[in-house]
C-alpha cells in the first residue's frame, strides 16, 4: 500500500429523510494513515454520513467507495461483513454488552468470525487489545465497574481486535471530564501510529480536534464548506467558524 492511497472516496453523496434534505452532495476523500476531524453543529449529517460508509444507512445518491470496493454495490451480507470487519466503527456510548464482562465483550466479535481464532488465540487477542489501551487488569470486569473512559478504552479495544484498516469514532470523547477526554484523544493518535489506521473523528471537542486531526473538514448546509488543518481553519476570518474555536 502506497501511503498516498485512498481509503475511502466520497463523491456528491447525498440522502434525504422524507422532506429533509440532510446530505446535499458531500465529496470526501481520506487517505492512508491520515485522522480527518469532522466538525458541524448539531443535525448536520455527520452521524449520518459515517453510518452511509459502512451501509447502515443507505445513500440516495452519490459515489462511496471504501478499500477499493463501491458499497452500494454489496448487496449480500457476505460482502457486506466483510468489509464491516475492515472498517471499525466506535459509537458514541461505547455500545458494551452489560451481561457480559470485559473480556467476553471482546471476544464476542471473535466469536461471530466464520473464520473464528482457536481459543488460545482468541486470549492472546483479547490481551494484546487491552494492552493498547492500558487496560489489561480490567479483563475480568463487568462494564458497571467501569468508570466512563475506561468503557471509552474498552470499545475501542474491541474495535482494535479485528485489526481494521479504518476506524470511524463517532462523538469519542462526549461525556467525559476534560482530563478523560485528553487520554482518549491521545489514545487515538497512539493507535493510529501504531497500527497505520485512518480514521474519520466526529467531534465537538476541539480539544481532542486539535490533537488527533491532520486534516480537518467543516460541514454547513448540507455539504462540505470548509477544509484544512486545525490551525488553518483557526485562522480563517468567518464568524459562523470561529464559533467553533471560541
């Protein structure tokens, strides 16, 4: 893989709910090892947008293209699956299953494999993914005794676990004290270096904008309005987007 390679191509993307128009032609483009913030205030798309990538919602129009592959044209759960496993997607309350400890949340999406671990290497995974995220005593925990962040580093662990090539961080530090939401900020620029991982991050933290983004696009009005780094955005003479930094 050449490190200028696309990931994930976005072209005049567009979906409507009923008479809502909420996507009105969005062109994007991430690539290789890069972390893109998405900014936009509340009811803009954004959700919406990273649940099109990976088909939970389907587009009305426009091109998607992920890891080479057009995804309106997975039309079999086979296909579909298959590329879910590539593309991690860390929604914004961590979504762990309460019956279930820490370690048997990880090893559920093993478990769903057709081509499954065997047990020992199933271990070996559920280790190596709370050692990422600094949480390896919390394996026999139930998420009830987790504080906030570290349910934060639990889904994202389990997100880890299927080695994906894309993560898609849905709101990642909503919640959380400012000291928490600075470590899962930090945490996120870790495993992208670690792993080579682009990433789409949704976020009104511009904290954690700051920190995990190399590039940054702005969504007004249905479409994409502004794009460029943290401090390019920053710096530009528009009221409607200082508000962001202020």
């Amino acid at each position: 893989m050449k490190e200028e390679e696309i990931v994930i191509d976005i072209q005049e993307l567009k979906k409507s709910f009923g008479d809502n128009e909420v996507l009105k032609g969005m062109n994007l483009q991430l690539h290789r090892k890069e972390n893109l913030v998405i900014l936009g205030k509340s009811g803009t798309g954004k959700s919406v947008l990273i649940k099109c990538i990976v088909k939970l919602i389907e587009p009305d129009e426009g091109r998607l293209r992920v890891l080479d592959q057009e995804v309106k044209d997975l039309e079999a759960d086979e296909e579909l699956n298959k590329l879910r496993r590539r593309v991690g997607f860390l929604f914004q309350g961590g979504a762990l299953y309460d019956s279930m400890s820490v370690r048997e949340n990880l090893r559920f999406p093993l478990e769903r494999l057709s081509d499954k671990p065997s047990r020992d290497e199933m271990e070996d995974r559920v280790y190596e993914a709370l050692r990422s995220v600094g949480l390896e005593k919390a394996i026999d925990k139930m998420p009830a005794e987790l504080s906030g962040g570290m349910k934060k580093r639990i889904a994202l662990a389990r997100t880890l676990i299927l080695k994906p090539a894309i993560v898609l961080y849905d709101e990642p530090t909503t919640g959380l004290d400012p000291a928490t939401s600075k470590e899962i900020s930090q945490l996120i620029l870790e495993m992208q270096q670690e792993y080579d991982i682009s990433s789409i991050i949704i976020t009104h933290d511009m904290a954690c904008a700051r920190i995990t983004s190399n590039k940054m696009k702005v969504i007004r009005n249905g479409v994409f309005k502004y794009k460029g780094t943290y401090d390019e955005l920053r710096e530009k003479n528009d009221p409607w987007l200082r508000d962001f930094f202020e």
